[in-house]
C-alpha cells in the first residue's frame, strides 16, 4: 500500500503561487464584468481587452486556483473518445469544426505564451488514448478512424511509451502540454498591463440582467457591465436550468519525482478503471521528470475518498518503478449530456449574458476556446462553430436523453434517498471525521476536529437543498447533486452554492 498522505497539494499552485490581488471595493462601470478567473474567464477577458473592451474579473478565491489550478494541463484535441461520438451525433462537419476549434486553441495558446514572452514549460507532445481490454480495440480503432476524419494527424497504434502493453491506443501527433499557472498568472499580469481590473476573494452574489447588466459582490460593491460573462465552472445565475445538463465529476490527482529513463514520453488516457490518466513535466535541477497521474472519478460526496487516493498511489508506483509521490491533490470537472461544452449566451432571452462551462475534463483547450467564441460573440464576429458549442441547442432525444435522464434520476436519488437513510449520533463522529446526523429532527453535517470539538452545519446544500456529504480525504462537505462544495465551517469552496451553510448548534 502507498501512502499519499503525507505529500502537499497541488504541484501548479505550490510552483506559482502568485501575487495577491486587490478586492473590489468600489463600484465600477465596464463593457464586460468577466465572473471567474480560472482558464476560461481569464482567456475570455484577456482576447476582449486585447479587442479593446474594458474588462474586469471577479473571482471569489484567487486566480487560476479553482479547477484550473488542480488539472493536469494536457493541450490537446484528443478528448478520451469523442470523434466516433461526434461524428454520430453532430456529423461529420460537428466532428471536423470540433477538432478545428480544440487545435486552434492549443496552438493559440502557443502563440500567446511567445507573445509575452512567458516560460510556461510548454512541450510538445503526442496524445494517446489507449485500452488494455481486448474487447474495446474496436473503439479506438474507430476513434482513430474518426478523428483522422475530423482532420486530425491521429492513427491507431500498438506501441507506446507506457512501461506496460496495451491491446490499441489512438496517437493524435503534435499536441502539447505546459504549466497552466505560469501561463494564466502571465495573462493576469498583461491584462492589468493593458487597463483591466482582476479582484480576488471577490464573491459575485446577484446578477440583474437589465441593459446594462448590474452584479452585486458580497463586499457591497456593485459592477455595471454591457455584457457579463458566468466563468464560475458550474454556473451561478442558471436561468436556462443548465444543471440539468452537467454532472459533476470528481477526481484524484498524484504527482512525483521520475527518473528520465521511466519517461514514458507522451500523454497518456485510458476509460478504463475509472480513468488512468499519465502525462510528466519538468521538475527540478537535475533533469528528472515530475510524474502526474489522474484517475478514479467519481460523483462529489460519494466516494470512498482515501480508498481511492491509495489506489491510484498504488497503481502509479506499480508502474512507475522508482516514483517518491511528493504531491496528492483532487478536482472536479463537469460532464454536459451530449460531451460538448456548453459556451455561449447563458439562456435563450438572455443579450447581454453568457457562460462556458460543462468542459468534461478537457477545460484547457476547452477554456482558451471559449474565451476566443465569447469575445467573437461580444464583439459581433462571425465564429464557424459558436452553433456547435451553443448552450441553447435544444435538448436531443437521440444524442443526451439517456444522460439526462440518469442524471435527474441520480438528483432525485440524491435529493429524497439521503434523507431516509439512517444517520449516527453526534457522539459516535470521531475526530478527524464529519457525518449528516439529526440533531433536533433536522439533518446537520457534522465534524469533530482532531481536539474534539464539534462543529454543527446545516446539512441542506444552499444551491438547491440536497444533503451534504463528508469527504474525509479532504475534510470537506460535498454535494452529489451538482458539486457544490463547503469547508469545515460551511465557507462554500466550489460552486454552484454561493451561500454558506448555515451554523448550527450541535
Ligand atoms: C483531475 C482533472 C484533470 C484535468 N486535466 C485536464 C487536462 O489535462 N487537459 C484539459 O484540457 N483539461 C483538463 N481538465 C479540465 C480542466 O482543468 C477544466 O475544465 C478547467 O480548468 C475549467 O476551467 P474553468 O475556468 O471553467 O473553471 P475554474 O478554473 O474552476 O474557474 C472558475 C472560477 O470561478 C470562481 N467562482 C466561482 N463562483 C464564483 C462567484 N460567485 N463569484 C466569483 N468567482 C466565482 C472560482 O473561484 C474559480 O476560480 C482536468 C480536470 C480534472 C478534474
Ligand atoms: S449543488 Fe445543487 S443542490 Fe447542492
């Protein structure tokens, strides 16, 4: 068994930690308020102040720390197995503008970095998607077929760098991978270079769509914006009712030092074993390599959390003979119904509004993307595939009903299940660990810090209204319905929540 506890967070935010930046506490008048600074929102305000707007950012923690800060940071289009799908469901144009607008933004990205002149440790290198199980050759082979189709210099392959033999992997030649953080902190700075306003631990709590659009902040201070772009991963301010098209995923990182010789040399996925996900970047003086290993997803608050950390250590050191894990860190991303984002305006009355969310693990590309669609949108230009990533296309029977369907029908378990099950006592909560009990008829999540002391929460998520569940790897209360997460003393750490939960006395 691998310990993955006593290793530090993640690798991105530990190697650029980055300036702090001011709270908004005035109001303000801009063309576009941009809400969120992870890589969609920073790419977003950065292409509009590029294209002469005034912008400014409002993110509630510190920039590039939520889920951009906790990726791997693969740029490529070779998103697991998606082109057989695409081609099925959006056509074979849908496939081809698909892999247009993913590549272009990769090598946007390049462009950008020489730009300013920033070392974001981009490297080139090949993406594969490989199987182990025999039975799913078939797949890949198809998704070979169907992204060489799309237009990628993709070819299905026996070989790989992997230290293990695989039945059949997809090769996308040419694709790349970098330090997201040292890239978007460059961003940030150029962007307050050319006149736009980045605030951090600057909460955005009310959105009033009017011309022009108001947002309130938690500090009191109000932004007046033309047009407000929803960059919050999960979205606040859904009128269009989008989460019911995302399910939150979450997943497991675990990074360390590899001698070169055991640098497998691309960037590796498989679907299987709920994901095993392998790409490595520069660490240190000495040339080694920095491992990064992702895998066993699942939904917020209902996985055996440190099980899974010891399983994915133990996979990583099986296979990588020699790695000392030195970091173990976990994020989440969202799946839309049909795998394709959903970028573009927030809801079908909406003018001035809109949102990039539903990335599926493929944010990087994904983000840079969405910031150039919303900037052609804003600015009224013409973009060949703002239809494909339209978060108004209606809802196919064909293509999403069955993930639709079991995403509302996993809500519903959620939302009525969680409340019959049987709960503890207070007194039975350990230290260290948290649990949903009745105290006076009503749900409260409860945790025991390591002194003992208890600290008593509503257990009612305040987005919308599911029980909360206790992740012990992370002493965090998580929300199975749409991902909100909330920390010991109910300060919500991710979205869609922007309300505490409220205390409670135990
Ligand atoms: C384990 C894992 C590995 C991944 N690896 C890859 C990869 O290799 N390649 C790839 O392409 N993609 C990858 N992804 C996906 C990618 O990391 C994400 O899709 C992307 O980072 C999402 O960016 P974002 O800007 O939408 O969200 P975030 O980075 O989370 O940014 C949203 C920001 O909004 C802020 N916010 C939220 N609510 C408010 C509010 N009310 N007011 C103000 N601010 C608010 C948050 O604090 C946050 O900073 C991975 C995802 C996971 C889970
Ligand atoms: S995140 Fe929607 S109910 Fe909790």
């Amino acid at each position: 068994m691998t310990d993955y506890r006593h290793v530090k967070g993640s690798y991105w935010l530990q190697t650029a930690p980055g300036p702090s930046r001011p709270v908004l506490a005035e109001d303000l008048r801009v063309d576009v308020a941009v809400i969120g600074a992870g890589i969609a929102g920073l790419s977003t305000a950065w292409e509009l102040a590029r294209a002469g707007r005034s912008v400014a950012v409002l993110e509630a923690g510190r920039v590039a720390a939520g889920v951009t800060g906790h990726t791997t940071a693969k740029l490529t289009a070779l998103h697991t197995l998606i082109y057989d799908r695409l081609r099925r469901t959006r056509g074979a144009e849908g496939a081809r503008l698909y892999a247009r607008s993913q590549t272009e933004a990769v090598e946007h990205i390049a462009e950008v970095a020489d730009e300013l002149g920033v070392d974001c440790e981009w490297e080139r290198r090949n993406a594969y998607t490989y199987v182990h199980d025999p039975s799913r050759v078939a797949e890949v082979r198809a998704e070979a077929e169907a992204a060489r189709e799309a237009g990628l210099p993709a070819s299905f392959v026996t070989e790989t760098g992997l230290p293990f033999p695989v039945a059949g992997a997809v090769r996308v030649a040419g694709q790349a991978q970098f330090h997201p953080r040292k890239y978007l902190l460059a961003l940030a700075d150029d962007l307050a270079a050319r006149g736009a306003l980045v605030y951090e631990d600057t909460t955005v709590v009310g959105l009033d769509e009017g011309e022009p659009c108001r947002l309130a902040t938690d500090s009191g201070a109000t932004v007046t914006a033309r047009d407000v772009v929803v960059a919050t991963h999960y979205p606040i301010f859904d009128r269009a009712m989008l989460f019911t098209r995302l399910s939150p995923r979450r997943e497991l990182v675990v990074a360390g030092a590899l001698d070169t010789e055991y640098d497998p040399d691309g960037m590796y996925i498989t679907p299987e074993q709920g994901t095993r996900s392998v790409r490595t970047a520069p660490y240190g003086e000495d040339g080694r390599r920095l491992l990064v290993v992702t895998g066993e997803h699942f939904t917020p608050g209902t996985g055996d959390t440190p099980a899974r950390f010891e399983r994915l250590a133990d996979w990583a050191t099986e296979h990588f003979p020699g790695v000392g894990l030195t970091h173990a860190w976990a994020t989440q991303d969202n799946d839309s119904t049909d795998t394709v984002p959903l970028v573009g305006p927030l809801h079908p009355g909406t003018r001035h509004a809109y949102v990039a969310t539903g990335f599926g693990g493929w944010g990087m590309s994904g983000g840079v993307m969405a910031g150039r669609l919303l900037t052609a949108l804003i600015t009224g230009e013409k973009c060949a595939w703002s239809e494909l990533y339209d978060p108004r296309r209606v809802l196919s029977a064909v293509r999403e009903a069955p993930a639709f369907l079991k995403h509302q029908a996993q809500v519903a378990r959620h939302f009525v299940g969680d409340r019959l099950r049987t709960t503890p006592e207070v007194d039975a909560v350990p230290p260290g660990e948290g649990a949903v009990v009745r105290v006076r008829g009503k749900h409260a999540a409860v945790y025991r810090d390591e002194e003992g002391e208890v600290h008593a929460l509503s257990a009612r998520c305040t987005h919308m209204g599911c029980l909360v569940a206790f992740n012990a790897a992370e002493r965090a209360w998580e929300c199975p319905c749409h991902g909100s997460r909330f920390d010991t003393d109910g300060k919500v750490v991710q979205g869609p929540a922007t309300s505490p939960l409220e205390r409670r006395e135990p």
